[in-house]
C-alpha cells in the first residue's frame, strides 16, 4: 500500500498533467480550484481520472468541503 505522501505526490502529478500546470507549482496544501484555476465541473473531471488512476469510488459524502489536495489525498488514502 503507498504512503499518505506517495498518494499525494500522485495526486499533484495527476492534476498537473490535466491542467497542464508544471508540477512543481503545486503543493499538498494548494486550493485545487484557486490553484488550477477550475470550476466544479472541471473538478468532478479531475475526480474522475483520480478513482481511475487509484481503482477506487470516492462518495460524495466523503468530498464535501474538500478543497485542497491535501485532504484529498487523505481521503483517497484511506480508500486504498
């Protein structure tokens, strides 16, 4: 199983790949959608390649209030 820290370099990498934002401009503690720039709808895309990569179903319950990547990857950790 990776680390909360590997899940979460995952997750920046995953997220910078989609936006096309260098990588190292992002860090665990960023607002995903001030950072990126993105709306919900973006988001829910971003989501969505994130249970793909990991094999897993994020329920909306557990994303509510979620904004950073961070508690993100937490979330997405505890799944694994």
């Amino acid at each position: 199983m990776p680390t909360i820290q590997e899940v979460t370099d995952e997750v920046l990498q995953l997220a910078a790949g989609q936006f096309k934002v260098p990588r190292a401009e992002l860090s665990a503690g960023d607002d995903f959608f001030k950072k990126l720039g993105i709306d919900s709808l973006q988001a829910l895309a971003l989501l969505s390649h994130i249970e793909n990569h990991f094999h897993i179903e994020l329920p909306d319950y557990e994303l509510q209030g979620v904004t950073d990547f961070r508690t993100l990857a937490a979330r997405i950790h505890a799944r694994l």
